[in-house]
C-alpha cells in the first residue's frame, strides 16, 4: 500500500485544474484528512477511466449514439470490468474530460456499471457521492449551472449488523500476541524467510489491541497518536477523529499498562518525546493502519476466531459491551466520537437480538 499523500497537489497528478482546485478547498476550508482526499481523488479518476473507456468502446462498435437521452449499446460485461478493480493512484495517461458536458444519463449509466461489478452498496454510495460533491462545489464556482447526480435515485444499502466478539474471545485476541514470545524454538526457525520482527513487536501489538478495545479506536486514530496525547496520570487519551475533531477518551488501565510495558521493551535509538509516534514499526517509524489489520489476522488465527474480521470490529464491540453493561446511548455517543446519534444507534439493534436470543433460550413460555 502506498503512503497517504501529503497534500492535495501530490493527489492530484493526474487530475485536471478542477479536480485540483475541488481537492485544495476541502484540505485548506473543509479540513478534510489525507484519506478523505484520496478516497475522493480515486472516486473522480475511476469516473475519468470509465468515461474514457466508455468512449473508446463506442469508437469501436460505432453505437454509441443516444437516442431519447438513452445509450443505444451499454455492454455491460465491458463496462462492469472498467470499475470492477482498484485502480492505482499512481499517475498515468487519461485523455482530458469536459466536466461541464457530462449528461444525467451518463451518470445513470455509470450507477448501472458499478451495480453490475457487484460491489458492495456502500461502496458504489461513496462512488456516487465523491461525484455529487464536486458538481456541488463546481455549481458554487458556477462553473456548472446543474448537477447531473441530482436526480439519481440510489440503491437501498443493505441492513447489516456490525460484528462483535464475545467477551472470551477479546480476551483470547488480547492475550494471543504474547503467545510468539512463548513460541518454542523449533517454531520460531519455520518463519519466513526475510528480517525477522523486532523483539518489541508482540508487546506492541498487545498495546494495540487492548487500547483500541479499551478506548474504541478506530485504527487510523490509534496510529496517528503520540506519547504526548496520552494521560497516564488521568487515564485518558487525546484521539484526533474524522474532520480533524479531537476528543477525550477514557483508557482503561489494563491498556496503559500494556503501553507502558511496550515502551520498557524500546531500544534507546527509539524516539521518547512527546511528539514521537506512540507505536513505531519495526523501523522506529510511525506504524501505518495497513500494517495493524495485517498482524490482526495474525492474532485472529492464533486466538482460534475468524480471519476474516477486522480491527474495527474491536470498536464494534467496545460499543456493544457497553450498552450490554447499561451504558446510555448518548454516553456511547460521545466516546465513540460519532457526530450523530442515528449512526450509534446502530448499536441498540445489535444489542436487542441479543437479548431476544437470551429470551428464547431462557423463558419458559417464550
């Protein structure tokens, strides 16, 4: 995985002047985070590509002529495949593309391509709103006088119930880093070939884990924390979340111990000043998210749970255990550092088939 881009201007290499200029307006007067900007950067170049593709295919078969604002030929199999892949940031030839002249249908078209790559439905929403976004920002220029994403009805995203751990299983996660020190020898000589991890690695993925089940974390937050953001005396951390919103979270002291204990197991070269990276990789350089959900189906397979879950299902269940033990939903809110209510909400779904499922197993006349 590449580094996150410092800037809008190291974005937008293969952008046009108005993808640019939409780009710098939300880091300098939207405060949008390096992520945002990539995501939005990658949604408007995948349109790029499939407009080009689109168009090549129509010089080809000669039947791309609309008839009552409805493309005569939309190979679906062709156009599925252009947005179906990741495309890679890096940058590359596009042929330029008139912002100003993309039509409704068009729009409709391309909707009709990402549903039939089978992408999950959230994807395809944030394929589609990255595009609304920037004709919003290009009518407020006045560079277009409609957007052509207006009328587009969306498809309904599916209802799903976010994933937790049971209380045995965190304990078995947290506690499986520590199992490759105890490793036996014989084990530790079947390793891949390559430079084997430092010796603090395993202290600092116990941290890891028990910080982001401690605080309910998301994963881009815990790397971007320093030595400075934490509180040992008060129990708390200071976490910088989505738009650049800092909150307090409250740490439990199993956590700070554990990042304590990590930073005992240091080499003297490592950096100790406030500003220093809380967790450093093998290279004493700041630890990237990529890297945490890497060593997690590590510790999931070690721990006997399923690979396929991710680090974020530790915030899952941080929420989850906490409504469990008659936390108040506002108070979730809060800790998770969600702007609104609905979005925590989800929660109480997860928690009420819980208690349904506990109801009929245990009532008698259930």
């Amino acid at each position: 995985m590449q580094d996150h881009p410092k800037n809008a201007e190291s974005v937008t290499a293969p952008c046009d002047e108005l993808v640019r200029d939409f780009l710098q307006y939300l880091q300098a007067e939207r405060n949008a985070s390096r992520l945002t900007l990539r995501n939005y950067e990658q949604c408007l170049r995948e349109f790029r590509v499939w407009m080009a593709e689109s168009g090549k295919r129509q010089e080809v078969s000669g039947k791309g002529k609309t008839v009552g604002g409805k493309s005569a030929s939309v190979p679906k199999t062709a156009e599925a495949s252009a947005v179906s892949s990741r495309l890679p940031l890096t940058p590359s030839p596009l042929p330029p593309l008139n912002w100003r002249s993309i039509e409704p249908f068009q729009c409709r078209r391309y909707l009709m391509a990402l549903m039939q790559a089978g992408l999950k439905r959230a994807t395809v929403a944030l394929r589609i709103a990255g595009l609304r976004s920037f004709y919003r920002f290009l009518m407020r220029r006045g560079i277009v006088k409609d957007n052509p994403l207006s009328g587009l009805i969306m498809p309904k995203r599916e209802k799903r119930l976010p994933r937790f751990l049971t209380l045995q299983q965190i304990n078995d996660l947290l506690n499986a880093p520590l199992k490759l020190t105890e490793a036996p020898a014989d084990d530790k000589k079947k390793r891949r070939p390559g430079r084997p991890p430092a010796p603090f690695v395993p202290w600092r993925d116990k941290a890891i884990l028990e910080t982001l089940y401690s605080a309910g974390l998301r994963v881009h937050e815990i790397c971007n924390l320093n030595r400075g953001h934490i509180d040992l005396l008060s129990e708390v951390v200071i976490v910088r979340g989505k738009g650049g919103k800092e909150r307090l979270c409250p740490v439990g002291r199993p956590a700070l111990d554990a990042i304590e204990t990590y930073w005992s197991k240091l080499p003297p070269e490592a950096p100790h000043g406030r500003d220093a990276p809380t967790f450093l990789d093998s290279h004493l350089r700041r630890l990237r998210p990529h890297e945490v959900q890497r060593k997690m189906k590590t510790y999931l397979k070690l721990a006997g749970i399923g690979v396929d879950l991710t680090p974020h299902k530790l915030r899952h269940s941080f929420a989850t255990h906490l409504l469990d033990a008659g936390a108040d939903l506002r108070s979730v809110q809060e800790l998770l550092g969600h702007s609104s209510l609905s979005t925590t909400q989800v929660y109480t779904h997860v928690t009420s088939a819980r208690l349904k499922q506990v109801y009929d197993k245990t009532h008698p006349r259930a």
